[in-house]
C-alpha cells in the first residue's frame, strides 16, 4: 500500500534542516539476515508506526496490518518485505535493525 506511506518529503511537510527520523546504523559484523521478500499481499489497512529517514536509500518502515507487524524496506522504487511477525517480534527486530544488529 504505498499510497499510504507518509513521509517528511513527500508532501508540502518539507523539511528544512537537519533528518527528524533515525537512521539505521552500519550492520555489525554478525548481524542477523533478515529475509527480503517481494510484497505479495496488500492489506487494507497498513498502519506505518516508525520509519527511518528517507535521505539514505533503503530506508525502512515497521509497519502494522491485520494483527501482524513486518518491516518493509525501500531503495528507489525496490521495496521489499520481511514475513510477517506479532507486534512484538517485529518491534525487536525494528529495534536490532536501527542498532545494525539485524539487516
Ligand atoms: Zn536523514
């Protein structure tokens, strides 16, 4: 559902100076793979709950749909999917993908 992605500079909400989101770090040497996958089902209602700044390709989205949670990621017009998890699975792999602990 990319029509409801919401970003800083997508919209008339610009910003100016200095990124407002968080920027994920370098992965650490043994981070975890996490698998990337082709989106293949829309939800009705995706719900992005966090994002990383969309200055650096990929950024990625922790999003909630239908009692579960997945990351989606975006490079260019590329986006990707983890499979889905309970909300907080995907909240500790969003937390260990910002570390650089999980890519
Ligand atoms: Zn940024």
């Amino acid at each position: 559902m990319l029509a409801l992605r919401w970003h800083w500079t997508g919209g008339v909400m610009t910003v100016t100076s200095g990124c407002l989101s968080p920027h994920v770090s370098k992965p650490v040497p043994d981070h975890m793979c996490l698998v990337w996958r082709p989106p293949y089902r829309a939800e009705d209602r995706v719900r992005v709950i966090a994002w990383t700044c969309d200055c650096r390709a990929p950024f990625f989205e922790l999003c909630h749909a239908a009692g579960v949670a997945y990351i989606r990621r975006t490079r260019l017009n590329e986006v990707h999917e983890t499979y889905r998890w309970s909300f907080k699975e995907a909240e500790a792999v969003w937390r260990a993908l910002l570390g650089g602990n999980a890519r």
